[in-house]
C-alpha cells in the first residue's frame, strides 16, 4: 500500500476491509457467469450445511439483516434454487433446503471459491498460513469476548 495515504488507512481494520472487498469483487465477478453473486453463494452454502435452516438464522451466519436476507432468499427462490417448507412446530415459520439446481450451483461455487482462495494466498507458505489464520481467530476472538 502506498505511504502517501493518511495513517488511519494504514491499519489493519482497513486492510481487512479491502482484503474483503476485493474477495468480494473477484468471486462476484467469476460467479457472475451463472448468474450468482456472492452472497447467494453464502445463503446457498449455508443452506447446504443446514437443511430446513430458517432465513433469520441464514441472516445470522451470514453477518446480514433479516431484510437483507429476505431479498437474497426471494431471488435464489426465484430462480428455482431453493425451495421453503412449513417447519413442523410453526406454520408461519418457512425453513429452505436446496433443489437439485440448487446444489449443483452450490458445488460450482465452492469451486470457484477454492480458485479464488487459491489466487489471494499465492506466496505464502504452509507456516505463513497457518499463523494469518491463527491470527485471524485471535483478532476475531478478543473482540467477541465479553466483558
């Protein structure tokens, strides 16, 4: 990053944010080809790993509002990925699963995922990443901490 930006964009914070941010741009841009965006993507996984999941839950894991969520869940719906049923202790309550459509979009993008993992962590070596990740769940951790 160049030194000609004010110290407050030389920490940290803001270089996970554009970390992020540009994970975000180049997975949008390679699911794009099948009509996905990111976060499709991560409704549709979480959907995956938990069948009948609610759309506040999805919300939830998915650091998104209930409101966010909704437009996500409508469009994937839409598009014949997911399918909602009545849970069985509350008819008012919809819970998702995949439809086969569904997972195979799902597999496609776990792939491309992998690719681009792959492509943001070139240069680092085996030792390099295990500590990023060990620093990554320190960092997460000592601000979920409660007090």
């Amino acid at each position: 990053m160049s030194t000609d930006f004010p110290e407050d964009f030389q920490t940290i914070g803001y270089r996970l944010k554009r970390a992020q941010h540009a994970l975000r741009l180049r997975m949008d841009h390679l699911l794009h080809e099948r009509d996905l965006t990111m976060a499709q993507y991560i409704a549709l996984s979480l959907i995956e790993v938990s069948p009948q999941i609610t759309n506040a839950e999805i919300a939830r894991r998915a650091f998104v509002t209930p409101q966010t969520m909704h437009r996500i869940i409508t469009d994937i719906e839409s598009a014949g990925l997911v399918v909602a049923s009545a849970a069985p202790n509350n008819k008012r309550e919809l819970l998702r699963s995949l439809t086969e459509r569904g997972m195979e979009l799902v597999k496609y993008a776990h792939q491309v995922a992998r690719e681009v993992e792959t492509e943001m962590l070139r240069g680092l070596s085996a030792k390099d990443l295990e500590r990023f990740r060990s620093y990554l769940q320190t960092a997460t951790d000592n601000l979920l901490k409660k007090d």
